[in-house]
C-alpha cells in the first residue's frame, strides 16, 4: 500500500514538473551582432561636433544607400528638423570616409528623409516626403551624389502619405496612391519617365478613382485633421490567387496612432461599360475574416510559393492555397499578450511603426521588425519556417535611430545605429550566405515593383518543393523612412553556396539564372 501510495505520488510530482516545463516558454532567439569600434569603421565623427559643418537638427538615420554611385554603401544621419546630412562614404569593406565640406553639401531635401529611387542607372534619385515645397518633389542625382531640385512634383503629397502601386490594372506600378486620403491618380509624364523628362515642366495629375467610392467610410468613426485622422492608408498591389493579375489590398485607420479601429480590404480588378480597369471588392478571395479590427499584409510565410496574409493586429496569418483562399493557422508571428522579450510588452505594431521584412539570420525566410516613431512599439521576430516566429532582443533601437544594410559585401544585412550623436557598425556575423538581386525593367523607373522573385536550390529550378524563398515587388509601406526603391533585393541562402533564380517582370518577360554564387549581386535584366 505504501508503495503504491509513493508511485502515485512520484507520478504526480512527474507530471505537475513535466507540465511546468512544457508551459516554460522558450527561451528567445539570439542573432549575431559585433560593434565596430569607431577607430575601425571609420565612423568617428560625432554629430553637430564641428561648428563649421553646420548643426543637425533632431537627428534621424537614413538606410545605407549608394549615395554616390560607386557600387558601396553610404552612412546618412540627417536632420529632421533641418540641417542638412551627415554622410560618410562607404568603402565596400566596412569602413566609412567622412565626407568633407558641410552638412547641406549633398542635402537639398529640406527637413525630412526621401524615399530613395533607384532606376536603373545605380544612381539613386530622392522623392521628398515631408516639409513646404519638398513633399512629393523629385531630386535628380547627378551620378556623384549631389542633387538638382526639378519642377517634377505630386503636389497632393503632404507628411510623407503616398506610394507608387499598380492602380489601374495593367500589371505596372506608376501610378500613386494618396494614402490617408485613399485617391488614385495618374501622372503625366508617368513616373518611369520622371528621371529623363523635362526637369522644367510640372507634372500633371489626373484623378482614377477614390477607396471611399469603392468601400464606404466605416461606421461610428468621426473624421478628422492632421497627420494623424482617420483615412485609408497603405494599398498593396500584389498576386494573391496566381493568375498574374494583380488585386489591390487596401486599409483604414482609425484616429491617432494606436492600433485599433483598422480595416483591410480586398479588391479585384473590374471592366466598366468603357472597358476601362476599375476594382470591386474580391468575392473570390475566400477564408478571411470579415469586419474584424485588422491589417493585412503579405508575405509567403510557408515558402510555398504565393502570399499569404499577415494580420499586424493580432499576429495570426492566414495560409493562401496559391488560388486565393486562405485558411487560419495555428502559428502566430507574435502573441501581444505574451511577449518572450519582457520589456517589450504589448502590441509591437501601431499603424504609426516603421515596418521592415529583412532575412537577418540569412535562412532564405525574411524576418519581421517594427519600429514605432511617437510610441514605445518594438519587436523583432525571427522567422523559423511554416509560419512559426520566435522573439529575439538582439535588435536594438527605434525607427529614428538604426538602419540596415550590407555595408561590407558579403551577404549578409548589417546594422547601423546612432546613440547620443555617435553612430556605431554592428557586423553581421550571423551564420549563413546570402546573395543579393537586382532587377533592372525595361523601364527603370518601375524599379523592382510588380515582379515576382523565386530562388531555388541549385540544379533544381521551378521545383516547388526545392523553394528557397519567394516574393513579389511592391511598396511595402507608404512613402518615409527607410523606403528604397530598386536597388538590390538581399536573399539569404542558409549553407547554400549556389542556387537557381526565375524573375517574372510585369510584362510577363521571364528571365532565369543558374548557379548564382552567394556573397555576390545577380542582375537580372528584362530586356536583353
């Protein structure tokens, strides 16, 4: 009896421990991040040091980008409130040159950050998103990184709110969508032209439709004034049912930045009695749920070959069967009710954040970041595969103060951040290769967007199941920080040394590569 009595009781005891350590959550994913001290990297100068450079006011950081067209990465911190820019030119192995003369030498854009425009020619070109007669106003590159102001302009544009979507159905990513206001419209001389047209002439704008029109103004929700009203915000153009159409996914936001009162939806593509392209809203995209608080972005979580639907609000995702109909699973990108970083309790998205999808550990399955501006939000998730995320604190930082990019060329995304005026490298030294791909249409101006990229395990091209990783080129956030577009796209490869690439343009041109070597960039051109 004794004996019996202890067995119960060593069972017990077994598995009230064995429940406590299932409930245990894991412990968060760790990446590998070195700083550089500054004698290294060449990133000694501290902000508004040098009287005769000028002073930078409220700083921000601006993404490496190729300010000067040498194939190296720069390092920029302006001023958000004027000032000009610190930039230090990039050398390609990690370290950086001050470059000389004051702040305002290679800074024309007034007080706030462009969305850099490559086109093509590795030239980056600045699209004002902010600030009296900068908003929506083209800068053009002279090749050596100092910039002509031109007459090209959306004179709409205000606080940054616009991106460049596929608008009117034909495949293509020229027209611009006004996002708090949520009106289309079509610019004359189109936008891949901007960079050759007449830098005198003002453009022309002509207006294709407007979301209210299409969805209706919800319910219950007053409108408002001021960067932070209600409206209809970011528009994705993307494939979600592979028929090489695009639908257009479309959001609102409720008053101020928090997330709550948001809405998706999803539109297809329609014919009026002219034959013209219109949009309607998709009864053929299946599974989603209906009038719920949500905000749907996608991405192939899966790695199957076609997007998926993200929702930023609760971090569940809905699986795409690759027609268009879309299942809940059970993984979540993130629990706002229990987060594995302390710290950072809560929601890490706001409609406000800064959101970023980077392959930081080089798996081939891109990670997600968010960075808040007038909040607390943060979080970085790294991917795991089939949908799966896992918390890491190894990723310091908010929207105004570290970028990402490969500053030292092999293959892997590197961090840049600035802290009490001192801005600092952290090598990536995360195991894995990586290559990176650019994508040069026939149009330059169309950049990346409306293409589809897929990379594949070497000798085994269009096999699904041999997927590395897959996406599509579109705008992933409405025009402000951190917004390059062109230039190339980084795919993390794992223990990969090669794999096989297939581009599909919007024109329908395929292009493929064999054998494509990690740590160097593959140019895929549409026209031969």
């Amino acid at each position: 009896m004794l004996l019996r009595r202890w067995w119960c009781l060593a069972a017990l005891t077994l598995l009230i421990s064995s429940t406590a350590k299932a409930e245990t959550p894991p412990e968060p994913a760790r990446l590998s991040f070195k700083p550089v001290a500054a004698e290294q990297s060449g990133l000694t100068h501290v902000l508004n040091s040098d009287p005769a450079r000028g002073e930078l006011k409220y700083p921000w950081m601006s993404p490496p980008v190729d300010i000067d067209s040498d194939g190296r990465l720069d390092a920029l911190v302006y001023g958000h409130h004027g000032g000009g820019a610190a930039v230090w030119l990039g050398r390609g192995d990690g370290t950086f040159a001050l470059d000389d003369g004051p702040y305002t030498k290679r800074w024309p854009f007034g007080a706030r950050d462009p969305i850099w425009w490559d086109v093509g020619d590795k030239a980056p070109h600045g699209f004002g998103t902010e600030g009296s007669g900068t908003a929506g106003r083209l800068y053009l590159n002279d090749g050596a990184g100092l910039f002509q102001k031109t007459a090209l302009t959306l004179a709409e544009a205000s606080y940054g709110a616009f991106q460049f979507a596929d608008l009117d159905g034909d495949g293509f990513h020229r027209e611009v969508y006004m996002t708090s206001v949520g009106s289309a419209l079509r610019v004359s001389p189109s936008l891949e032209q901007w960079p050759t047209a007449d830098a005198t002439t003002p453009s022309k704008i002509e207006p294709l439709w407007n979301t209210e029109a299409l969805v209706g103004w919800p319910s219950g929700i007053e409108r408002g004034r001021g960067p932070g009203r209600p409206g209809y915000r970011d528009a994705y153009a993307v494939d979600l049912d592979g028929d090489d159409q695009n639908e257009l996914i479309v959001h609102f936001r409720g008053e101020g930045f928090t997330p709550s009162q948001l809405r998706t939806w999803v539109l297809a593509r329609s014919k009026d009695e002219g034959n013209a392209t219109t949009w309607k809203l998709a009864d053929d995209v299946r599974g989603l749920p209906q009038d719920e608080s949500q905000w749907l972005f996608p991405e192939d979580l899966d790695t199957d070959g076609d997007l998926d639907l993200v929702d930023l609000h609760s971090g569940r995702w809905y699986a795409n069967d690759g027609r268009g109909t879309f299942a809940a699973h059970e993984a979540r990108l993130f629990d706002p009710e229990n987060r594995l970083v302390k710290s950072r309790r809560g929601r890490p998205w706001t409609a406000d954040c800064e959101i970023q999808w980077l392959d930081l550990d080089n798996d081939g399955r891109r990670d997600f970041l968010t960075a808040s501006d007038h909040g607390t939000e943060l979080g970085t998730f790294l991917n795991l595969g089939d949908g799966k995320f896992v918390e890491t604190a190894d990723v310091p930082g908010t929207r105004r103060n570290r970028k990402f990019g490969d500053v030292d060329g092999d293959g892997r995304l590197d961090m840049i951040t600035f802290q009490k005026d001192q801005v600092t490298l952290h090598r990536n030294e995360t195991k894995g290769n990586g290559l990176h791909v650019r994508l040069v249409p026939q149009n330059g101006g169309d950049a990346h967007l409306g293409a589809k990229l897929w990379v594949y395990e070497a000798g085994k091209l269009g096999d699904v199941k041999s997927l590395v990783h897959y996406r599509q080129g579109f705008m992933e956030r409405d025009a402000g920080r951190s917004t390059i577009l062109g230039g190339p796209l980084h795919v993390g490869l794992g223990d990969r040394e090669t794999v096989d690439i297939r581009v599909r343009f919007p024109s329908g041109v395929v292009r493929e590569m064999k054998a494509a070597s990690a740590g160097r960039e593959v140019v895929l051109r549409e026209a031969e």
